[in-house]
C-alpha cells in the first residue's frame, strides 16, 4: 500500500510509487527464491525415496528367496541394497542440511533488507512442508536400514 501523509491530501510522487513498486518487486523474489529453494528439496527429496524404496525391495526380494531357499548365501544383492538405502539417506541428509544452510542465510538477508526499508518485510515466512517431509523420510530411511542390518 502506497504511504500518504495523513494530515495532507498529497499525492505520492512518481520517485515514490517507483520506490514501492521496487520494494514488493524485491519482496516477491525473495519468496520465488524459498519456493525454489524448497523445489529443489523436493527433487532431492523424490530422488532419496526412489533409493531408499528401491534398495529395501531388492533386499527384501533376495531375503525372501533365501529364506524359501531358492538361493544360498548370496550376498552381494543384500549388500546392493543396503547401499542404495544408505546411499539414499545420506544424499538426504545433505539435501535437507543444504537447504537449512540456505534458508538461514535468506532470512538473514532478508530481515537486513526489511531493516534498511528496501523490501517489504510483513509477509510470512513459514517454516517449509517439504522440509517437515524430508526429516520423516529421513527417519524412516534409518528405520529401514537399521532393520535391514540388525534384524535380519
């Protein structure tokens, strides 16, 4: 909203409509830049669930076949899926701390910003869904390979 003076019927000058509109310009950004940084999260995020997903199906495959002693002692398909799981919670683990590495250093700028009075600073800035997501399935992936190593 355009500040006018509240005992005058003055209209804003053109220097001052400029100033606003650069003001929620710059203000918009920085939410396009969260959602994209949580976009980014999300690729992460998809990419940790096909491995981890995808490593406790072989494992739970070749144990099945071993158990129905279909196979013996064969190891390396167990070991391929431990390290896919692995694999999987470890990039996510890096995707989840890049992305609080990053949204911490955009509120910092941001708040600078709203404190030099160059950005609009009244929108929130929630904390991210797909962050909250990421942290499950991290502590699913470690319940997935805890029971792979230790309980079978």
């Amino acid at each position: 909203m355009i500040n006018k003076a509240p005992e005058t019927d003055r209209h804003p000058t053109e220097a001052e409509i400029s100033t606003e509109l650069s003001r929620r310009r710059t203000g918009m950004s920085f939410q396009r830049t969260r959602m994209s940084a949580d976009r980014t999260l999300m690729s992460v995020l998809r990419t940790s669930l096909s491995l981890i997903g995808f490593g406790f199906t072989i494992f739970q495959v070749f144990e099945k076949a071993k158990d129905a002693n279909l196979l013996t002692a064969v190891n390396a398909p167990r070991n391929f899926g431990v390290a896919l799981v692995l694999l999987g919670i470890g990039m996510l683990a890096l995707g989840i701390v890049y992305h609080l590495q990053f949204m911490r250093a955009l509120r910092r700028t941001r708040a600078e910003m709203a404190a030099e009075d160059l950005v609009h600073g009244e929108s929130p800035f929630p904390p991210s869904l797909t962050l909250i997501t990421a942290v499950i399935l991290l502590a699913i992936g470690f319940a997935a390979i805890v029971n792979m190593v230790f309980w079978t």
